[in-house]
C-alpha cells in the first residue's frame, strides 16, 4: 500500500500539473469505486447508476483548485466548494497524461513494478475512472484490486468524513511534538511498536516500510512491546520518523510493488531500504543477514545484529 512519501510524490505532481484545469467529462467504469457524500465508506458502500451520475454531473465543469494530503488520503479542492478524496489503498494509481507524455511513452505504462510486466495502453481493464480535461489531457485512476475509492463530497462535509475524523497528527507537521507522540505510545504499552507506528491514530501515514525502516535507524527490533522500551528509546524512533519520510519522499517513494509516478516512472527509495523487502540478504551495515517476523498478519523486517 502506498504510504505518506508514495502519495506525497503523486499529491505533489497532481497539484503542479491539475491546478488551474477544468473538469470536461469523467468516465466511471467500476461504480462501486465512486461515491457521494461523507458518510459513505469505502467496500461497505451502496452503489448504482444514480449515484454514479450524480457523482459525474458534479465533477463536469469544476476545476481543480490544489491537490493536497491527509495521511494516505488525497484532498482535490475543486470550484464550487466541492472535495474530491481518492484513497489509493492497495493498487491504487493515478497517472496523468497530456499529448507530450502521450507521444513520449506512445500510451504504453507498467502498472505494476516490474520490468518483466507487460506495458499496457491506457486506458485498460485496470483503469476504472478517467477525467477528461478541456485541453484534452487526461487523468487515469487504475486499480489492480479495486480497493481504492473516489468520494466527492461539499467542502462544509470534510469535518464529516471519519477517516478524517480519525487520523493522528502529521509526522512532517510541526505540530508533531516529541511530547505528543511518546503520549500516544505509552497509551499503547501492551502493542509491539512496529504496530503502533503504523496505528494511524498514533501518527498519520506510516504502514509498513516506513516502520520497518525507521525502526532499523533506531536500531530497534519490530516486535519489541512498548511497555520494553525506554522514554530514550521512543525519542529516538520519534527523531528517525521525519528522517526516514523525507528522504523517501526526496526519493520520489517506493515502487517496491504497485506504486507508480503520475508519470508512469518508479519511485527510488527502494534502493535505500536498509531491511524493507531484503528477507535473507545481507545487512548493509553489519553484514548479518536480514531476518523477518510475523506481527500481526503483518512481516516485519529486521537485522538481528543491529537491532535490540
């Protein structure tokens, strides 16, 4: 799934290439993927015609205001008050394309990370929503899995949306305090901290790369529980969570599975993993080999030298 840096890359890109565009035709290929109104949770939701004409009538003619983030959560601000949330969950994708991109690439993107992937044209039987803009350019919103969502809602509605409601405080916000994070922690002393970092309730955006990684730069094991940690210990991994995220993002992200640039070009971050996806390869700074854990349906990756 991809985390704050993998959808910081595609709000960042999205907001310099959508702002200022308008809104001339969306094409709504899986409804259940689309919906109206705050209350409405994704894979849980009600669907049909109705609603999905309702939900393209009110996208024709907006235009795109600024693309902005909350946790993995992209905030599209259009005219006429109106919020467009996209959550990418597993697979989810958004590539944006004009005619220069177009005869760059010839139409032709991996979906999915691998050089051994067949490029595909958009749009595909992947491709669920396509937004059609008055120059005729193009956004396409691919999914895989179909885990992913598009929820329109009035922007007086945001404060109603409960994934809104819910989320932490933002690592890369100044508000993040050390303080107000080793409160929330201890408020968990029973959890392994692999999975209170990613809790985002605890702290917004962070699954499970960033976890592990910022965990190794602490030099702390995934399955230690918080109520064995030290107040030294918990600042420490409060201190990496910024470093770790930063350059992930300077990074362009991880495309260490699905994820993909607005671009259809991969993130870089991957090759700076130090334990993320390297299961039996040796530590990069110790040598030992990488070793992983089950913590809660989740692996954990870590170096049993390294890491106390």
């Amino acid at each position: 799934m991809p985390e704050l840096p993998e959808v910081q890359t595609v709000v960042s890109e999205l907001n310099r290439k959508l702002r200022n565009r308008t809104i001339k035709s969306v094409e709504v290929n899986a409804p259940k993927m689309v919906a109206v109104g705050p209350g409405v949770v994704s894979n849980i939701r009600e669907y049909g015609q109705q609603s999905v004409a309702r939900f393209i009538s009110l996208l024709k003619g907006r235009k795109v205001l600024s693309v902005k983030r909350r946790a993995k959560l992209l905030i599209f601000d259009l005219s006429g008050k109106l919020s467009l949330l996209a959550h990418l969950k597993m697979t989810g994708q958004f590539i944006f394309e004009d005619g220069r991109l177009r005869k760059k690439t010839k139409g032709l993107y991996r979906l999915v990370n691998s050089l051994n992937a067949i490029p595909e044209k958009l749009p595909s039987k992947h491709t669920h929503v396509i937004f059609t803009f008055q120059d005729g350019s193009h956004l396409y919103f691919n999914d895989v899995r179909k885990f992913g969502y598009l929820k329109l809602v009035r922007g007086d509605e945001l404060n109603q949306v409960k994934e809104l409601r819910e989320y932490g405080p933002e690592p890369l916000s100044k508000n993040f305090t050390p303080t107000q994070f080793l409160a929330a922690v201890k408020k968990r002393v029973g959890g392994k901290i692999k999975q209170v970092l990613m809790d985002p309730k605890v702290v917004a955006g962070i699954g499970n790369i960033y976890s592990d990684e910022i965990l190794f730069r602490a030099k702390i094991r995934p399955a230690r529980k918080v109520s064995s940690l030290s107040e030294k210990d918990l600042k420490t991994i409060y201190a990496q969570i910024p470093i770790v995220l930063k350059q992930a993002i300077k990074a362009k992200g991880s495309s260490v599975g699905d994820f993909i640039r607005t671009d259809g070009s991969w993130g870089t971050m991957g090759k700076h993993h130090f334990v993320y996806g390297r299961s039996g390869l040796p530590c990069k700074v110790c040598g030992t080999a990488i070793q992983t854990v089950k913590i809660g349906g989740r692996t954990g990756s870590f170096c049993p030298k390294c890491q106390d």
